[in-house]
C-alpha cells in the first residue's frame, strides 16, 4: 500500500479515538493521538502550579516540558518529561485543562510543529481538533466526526464506569457542552470540519461499521 495520512476531527466523545486505534491496527500504521499532547501540557500546568489562565506562563512553560509518544502493540503512549501519564491526563479536571492550553497560539505552534514532524514521511493516523484544516492540510483522507451530546456523554460515562472511575452523567454532559464551545469558538485553529473532509454522524453507527467505511474509503483513494 502507498504512504497515507488519515485525519480524523470531531468534538469530544464522537468515537475519534477508538476508531483511529482499530484503523491503525487494520492498516498497520502509526496512530497519533493528538489530544494527549495538549492534555500534557495542561497536566504539566496543574501539576506544577502554572494558572491556565497566565498564557504567558503557560507558554513558557513550554520549554520545560518534553512529550514523547512510543507506539506499543496496546496503543500509544504518552511521557511527560520521562514519565508515563497516559492515564493521568484523562480527567475531567485534565480535559478542562487541556481545551483552555489550546486556545493558546504559542502551544498549538508547538504542538503543530511536532506533529507535522512525525507524520513526515510514515503512513499515520492522527485525530483531534486541527488535524484536516492546519495538521495535515494535504491528508489522504480526512473524516469528521460527529454525535449527539447525549450519546457522547452517554459513552464517556461507560468509559469511565468500565475504568472504575466515579462520574456523573449530567456533568459529563455538561463538561462536554462546554469543552465544544470553547474548542469551537476560540480564535486560533477552531475545532470545524475542513471543506474537503468527509462528516460521518456515528450516534446510530456501529465502531466497526464506521472503521470498514474509513477503510474503504481509503483504499478508493488509494
Ligand atoms: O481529544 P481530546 O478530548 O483528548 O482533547 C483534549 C483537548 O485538547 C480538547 O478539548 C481540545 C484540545 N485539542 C486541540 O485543541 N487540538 C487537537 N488537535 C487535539 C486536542
């Protein structure tokens, strides 16, 4: 197969993660989940008494902070200045942290370079926010994603639930609600669909379902 870059958008809960994760194993090719990185950085800031509100703090904190992603045959994971925090980001006090750290133009500069730099030359899944309008303008294929708030807090809850973390659906939905309007109405590199993506509403669609359409839709490309 030739060298491809798929790039998966979509507001939070809309299944971007899970189905990059089995696109990549089907396709055998590197998945990068860019979220993590923003997440980190706003876990770096929590951890280290840096007010998310400060962006010129926050930005300088950017020099201190080194993230690495290894590829392992359980997915990808994420170290912060060495150590593991994979799990750790994914909080909803992390997630919060993680949409305020990207309204900031310095750390999406960043994280865009890194980005840009590990797609080079490699077939690569990546999802987030940015991935089809400013990651990877020129992607093979770009799918955006898309439920309803009720579904994905509904899926959120179940994941949480299956980790044993306590949570509450309400808050979740409302977590979400705000999470989407502040990644979709900040300045620099809103959440939105690129002109050229393809939308897939997954609230009725089966995780399978929607990786064997991406697949083929892939492989027309191809
Ligand atoms: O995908 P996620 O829910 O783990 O992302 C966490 C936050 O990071 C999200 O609310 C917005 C931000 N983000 C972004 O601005 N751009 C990306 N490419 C990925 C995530």
């Amino acid at each position: 197969m030739k060298t491809f870059s798929i790039a998966i958008d979509g507001p939070a809960g809309a299944g971007k993660s899970t189905i990059a994760k089995k696109l990549a194993n089907l396709l055998q090719c590197i998945y990068i989940d860019t979220g993590a990185m923003y997440r980190s950085v706003g876990y770096y800031c929590l951890t280290n008494g840096i007010a998310l509100e400060d962006e010129q703090a926050v930005s300088a904190a950017l020099a201190h902070i080194e993230i690495t992603l290894k590829h392992t045959s359980e997915g990808q994971r994420i170290f912060l200045n060495g150590e593991d925090v994979s799990e750790k980001i994914r909080t909803a006090e992390g997630s919060a942290a993680a949409s305020k750290v990207a309204t900031y133009g310095q750390v999406r500069a960043a994280m865009v370079e890194r980005q840009q730099e590990m797609a080079k030359s490699t077939s690569i899944i990546m999802d987030g926010r940015d991935i089809g309008t400013v990651v990877l303008p020129f992607a093979t294929l770009k799918i955006f994603l898309t439920a309803s708030v009720e579904e994905r807090a509904m899926r959120r809850f179940k994941e949480y639930q299956e980790k044993g973390m306590s949570c509450d659906l309400e808050a979740l939905k409302s977590e979400i609600s705000l999470r989407d309007k502040q990644d979709s109405e900040r300045e620099i590199s809103p959440l939105k669909k690129a002109d050229d993506a393809i939308e897939l509403d997954t609230t009725h669609m089966q995780i399978d379902e929607i990786v064997e359409n991406i697949k083929a839709l892939l492989e027309e490309r191809l």
